[in-house]
C-alpha cells in the first residue's frame, strides 16, 4: 500500500476518534510533518511538528537537560524517549512522536553507525522506543523512518480503545 494512502487512514482514523499527535523530529528534518500535511484535514489531528536538529533545539524546545546529551549522546534511546514524552506534553496532545538518528554519509561510529535512528512514541498510557538502523541514502533513510511511524501510528489506531 502506498504511504499517502496509509497516511489518509491514519488521519481519518484519528480525525474519528479525536486524537491528535505532536512530532519532534532530528535526523528526518521536518519530512515526517511535511508528508503528514500533505493529507486533508491533517490539521484535525497534526498539532504540530517541531525541527530539533541540534542539542541546542532540543533543550530549548523540548527541555530536554543538556546532560542527557553528555550522558547517553543526542543519538539515543533515552533522548528519543524523552523528545516523544515533551513534545506530547508540551503541546498537550494524546499522541507524541520524537525521532533522533544519524542519516550520514558520515557521522556515526562503531557503537553508533550511519543510519541508525530511534523514535520514541508516546502516550499517557505509555512510551515505547523502536531502534533501526538503515543503510540508505539521506533521501531514502527519511522514506524509511516515515514507514516505520506510520506503523507505529497504525498499530495504535488499530489498539485503540
């Protein structure tokens, strides 16, 4: 199934049952809010995306402590987990999303390698983290993040209560 189809169910979905979803994106840059806008009526459940491509974006946005970023690095599981978390509270949203990652060419190390990428997920109920990592261009890395939120956001609407 095509991504803009899946992306239309899952707009709908949420348009039915009142739920709306907050973003903080790193590494994807803005890709997934944009392919979210793309659907009518996005604006019935995409509070907002937010662009935190540095630590600097991220404590200043997202309140994320600077320490968190010494500790585990800006590339982590405790930092996606801590995006998704602040930006649903802050935009006081049922559904947050935060993703941090590496999308090359270079930047990564053995410990962490070029296409690894964590997205947090997070509701009131609870906060899970997926851990990739994708061996693709910047372009095709950005597709590959998208597919994996989709999953994510489908699997919640098919849950939900």
């Amino acid at each position: 199934m095509n991504v803009l189809k899946n992306l239309k169910r899952i707009v709908d979905g949420f348009s039915k049952r009142k739920i709306q979803i907050a973003l903080a994106e790193s590494c994807t840059g803005g890709y997934i809010s944009h392919m979210i806008t793309n659907i009518p009526g996005a604006s019935a459940v995409f509070e907002r995306g937010i662009v935190s491509y540095s630590n600097k974006a991220k404590s200043d946005l997202l309140k994320i402590e600077s320490d968190m970023f010494e500790k585990n690095g800006a590339v982590s599981e405790q930092v996606a987990k801590k995006m998704a978390e602040n930006v649903r509270l802050l935009s006081n949203v049922d559904i947050g999303v935060g993703i941090t990652g590496i999308a090359g060419p270079s930047g990564g190390n053995e410990e962490k390698p070029v296409g690894l990428v964590y997205m947090g997920f997070s509701t009131v109920e609870y906060t899970l983290i997926k851990r990739c990592i994708f061996k693709a261009s910047r372009t095709v890395f950005k597709k590959k993040v998208l597919k994996e939120v989709l999953l994510l956001l489908k699997d919640y609407l098919e849950n939900f209560k």
